[in-house]
C-alpha cells in the first residue's frame, strides 16, 4: 500500500501506471486485432481467447494499481444467481473510465466478459476501431429518420446488420454494457439537462430496446455505481490515492416478451418502454439518495486493499 505517499508523488505513479498498462495491454490487442484479419478460422479462435485474455489482464493491472496507491472499502450487493453461463444486458449510470474497471473485475467469475455496443462509424477509428473488433465488440448500425426518409427501402435493414453482426453471440455467453445516460455524469450536465433525477442524467431508452432486439438476453442487470465522499471528478481523486470507498449493486430483471419490440416504429411501444426505464431510473435516483445519506452502508463490505472476486 503506497496510500501514505503524498498526493503529488501519488499522481506521478498512478499516471505512470495507467499508461504502462494500457501501452502493453492495448498494443498487444492492437497487433492480435490486425492479426485476426486473417480468415484462418483455428488462428482466430487462439487470438479470441488470447485477446479476451489481455482485456482482463489490463482491466486487473488497472485495479491493481487502484488497490496498491487507495485504501479503498468495498461495498457490494450482488445476485447469487448470477452465472457466466447465460446472456446479460448490463445498465449502469455512468461517472467515470473507472466504471468499467471496477465492472470488469468485480464481476469476473459471475458473468460472462463484458463487450460494449459501438456506433459502426468508430470501426475506421485508428487503434480503437481494430482493437474492438478484436475483441468482437458488436457494432451498431443505425438509419437516422433523415435518411431513412431519402431511402424508404433501406427501413430495417439497420436492425437486420445488427442482429447478424451478433450471431456470434447466439452460442457463447456475452454480457452487453450500456451506460444508458449516453455520458458520464457531471454536475454541469445534470443542470444543464434540468431532468427529474437528483443524481442522474436522464437515461436514453432506444440503445438498450435496439440491444434487446438484437441479441435475446436472459436478464437486464440493473447495476447502480456509488463513490461515496468523492466530489467533483473522480479521476483526481483516484489519482491522489484518496479513494476511500467503491458502492456496487446489481438488481437482475429477467427480460420478457414485452420488453422485445420495434422501439423506432412501434409508438405504442416506445412510449411503455420509456416508461419501463425512466421507472427504473427513478428507483435508481431513490437508491443513490439513501447512500447518499447513510454514506453508503448497506451491504456487503470489504475493507482492504484486495479486490472481492468470485
């Protein structure tokens, strides 16, 4: 533990660290990425494994590194019945690059690893576009109303490139993220949107109903993230080895019929999913409330340096 260093020399290490690891970590996914394009299918089977093995391996340096300059308190509240064998959509709030750190690695062993929905734009994106595709991040690709009025024929076809983008996923595993506020939250955002929630940004409902209707998931994992005492920007405070507690819970909502439908065509659906979210929302904003007020215990707490995994 290097938390008793001053917070100057903290921030030296930290940023050190984090450009270590993402420099060995996402270069090796970078040249995997390149390698994969070749149409071998026994090679892209060891690379998937090889690359999906990097991706943990960043997102535990990266941890590590958290646990070794923070003292941090883990607090968790998650389902047992979570289990790497079946299909999640994972919806969280959204307050920082650390989300998906501590989502990686508190959940690993419960879940299968998580991929991220990307806009099918960002494949041409230089070094992040062949790293996901490397490790088979599904990108979305999505018609506006503008162009879908210019090209009448092309209406569907969005949802259809998807779905089949994601048939790889239809025998393994996979667990989706999307962070449905569409950004993370700053206190500039919130009062800026003047939207009905006390702690969050208002949720964007159409990516979770397109993932929904493209990929069948047993269950949506409604995951509420909490850095209680932080205030501002949490990178910061990271950074300066001030990071004293980490808030993680999971409600799981098995996914029903009702939930599976045409968001951008069906008006009546649009209008109950919306509702069905912005619900959830609400329960979420309540939820943050109360940690906010008890400083956040209520549940399962760890105090030390070592990463909780199953």
């Amino acid at each position: 533990m290097l938390s008793f260093l001053p917070g100057p020399i903290l921030v030296i290490i930290n940023l050190f660290l984090i450009s270590l690891w993402l420099g060995i970590w996402g270069g090796l996914i970078f040249v995997g990425g390149i390698i994969k394009l070749l149409p071998i299918p026994p090679l892209r089977k060891l690379l998937n494994w090889l690359l999906h093995g990097c991706y943990r391996a960043w997102s535990t340096c990266m941890m590590g590194s958290l646990a070794l300059t923070n003292k941090i308190e883990w607090e968790l509240d998650l389902p047992a019945s979570l289990d790497e064998k079946h299909w999640y959509l994972l919806i969280s709030n959204h307050l920082s690059w650390l989300d998906i750190v501590v989502l990686t690695t508190q959940l690993h062993g419960r879940i299968p690893l998580a991929k991220f929905f990307l806009k099918q734009e960002l494949i041409w994106v230089p070094f992040l576009g062949i790293g996901a595709w490397g490790l088979d991040m599904p990108f979305m690709k999505r018609y506006s109303k503008a162009f879908l009025a210019k090209h009448p024929h092309l209406k569907g076809k969005d949802i259809d490139a998807t779905r089949k983008a994601c048939e790889k996923f239809r025998h393994t595993p996979t667990t989706v993220i999307n962070f449905v506020e569409g950004t993370r939250f700053t206190q500039e955002k919130h009062d800026y949107q003047q939207g009905p929630y006390k702690h969050l940004l208002s949720p964007k409902a159409g990516g979770i109903a397109f993932a929904l209707n493209a990929i069948r998931f047993d269950a949506i994992l409604n995951t509420t993230l909490h850095y209680p005492g932080v205030k501002g920007h949490i990178m910061p405070t990271v950074l300066r080895g001030e990071l004293k507690k980490v808030v993680l819970k999971i409600e799981e909502i098995p996914v029903t019929e009702a939930m599976v439908g045409d968001y951008f065509d069906d008006d009546a659906f649009r209008l109950q999913f919306q509702q069905q979210l912005n619900h959830w929302w609400q329960q979420k904003d309540d939820q943050l409330s109360d940690l906010r007020s008890d400083g956040g215990n209520s549940g399962a707490t760890y105090t030390d340096s070592v990463t909780p995994c199953k």
